[in-house]
C-alpha cells in the first residue's frame, strides 16, 4: 500500500446540489422566535454511535432559551428516547418525525436554525447529513471525529464539540 498511496486520493461524498438547496428566503430561520434544531439518524441499535443521548441530556440544561428539536428518524429505539425526553422534561421542547420522505427532510433542513450530529464514536465515518444541511445553508454542529473533520472545519463551516462531553 506505501508504494501506491502517492497515486491514490481521498474523493468524499457529495450531496445532489440540484436537490438540496436554500430556500428562497433562507433568512426566515434567524428571525423566528423559537429557533428550529434537527437532529438527523436512524434510532435503532445498531446507530447509538449517533449520540442522541448526549444531545438531549445536554439541551436540558437550556430549556429557558428559545428552541425546540425534531429529531427526524426512526428505530427500535423510539421508545428509549422518547422516555429520555421525558425524564429531561423536554416534551414541550422535542418533537419526534419518525416518518419523513426526502421532500420533507429537504424542508426541515431548509427550516432549521441549526443541525446538530452529536456522534460520539468513528462509527460516524462521514456525516451526510451535516452536507445535505450546509447545502441548505443550514448551520452545523458536530463532534470532532476525523470522518466528520473531513466535511467540518471549526469555526469555518461549523462548529466542532468533543464527542459524548456534554457540556463541549
């Protein structure tokens, strides 16, 4: 393999820009009252690298200010996060959207203040949905995983949080 990577070269993923793009008037999502956040993933087993525990433990601390969270996917596990929700007493805070087609997915990334993708191993190889977003003009935070770095630079074209930290 050393004697071949000079020839060889990284070409990530992409997103179709004909598809996904801002709104007309993407500057209706900083002038609502309540801040639209989405978190995008599936919520089965096998994606609990997707972090959503620690986004939603980490928002309880910020009920007082002016969001609320669709969390768009679905999964054996609807049920454990909606409990969370729950004991978070995030239930006016967090709505779930377990049956979303593409054309709906484009308008929440359109909408949205900000898409937050909380993985917390490298399980998370890439993060389509964090470019899917900023192709929508939509702002991103993420955690600091080398798949995700790829696509989020810290402080340029998003911002990066330590994985499962909470507070970060």
């Amino acid at each position: 393999l050393r004697m071949v990577s000079h020839k060889m070269i990284v070409i990530p993923n992409g997103v179709d820009t004909h598809f996904y793009y801002p709104s007309s008037n993407n500057n209706h999502k900083y002038e609502q009252k309540n801040k639209n956040l989405l978190f995008v993933g599936a919520l089965d087993r096998a994606h609990y690298f997707k972090g959503l525990k620690i986004l939603l433990q980490a928002l309880k601390d910020c009920q007082q200010q002016n969001w609320k969270l669709n969390i768009v996917g679905n999964g054996d596990m609807v049920d454990y996060y909606k409990k969370i929700v729950y004991n978070c007493r995030l239930e006016d805070k967090v709505r779930f959207r377990t049956s979303c087609d593409d054309q709906s997915l484009l308008k929440f990334y359109r909408f949205s203040y900000l898409t937050i993708l909380p993985s917390i191993t490298r399980g998370e190889a890439f993060g389509i949905v964090l470019v899917e977003s900023m192709a929508c003009c939509t702002a991103v935070i993420a955690t600091n995983l080398p798949g995700v770095r790829s696509v989020v630079i810290d402080n340029k074209t998003g911002k990066l949080a330590e994985p499962g930290d909470v507070e970060s």
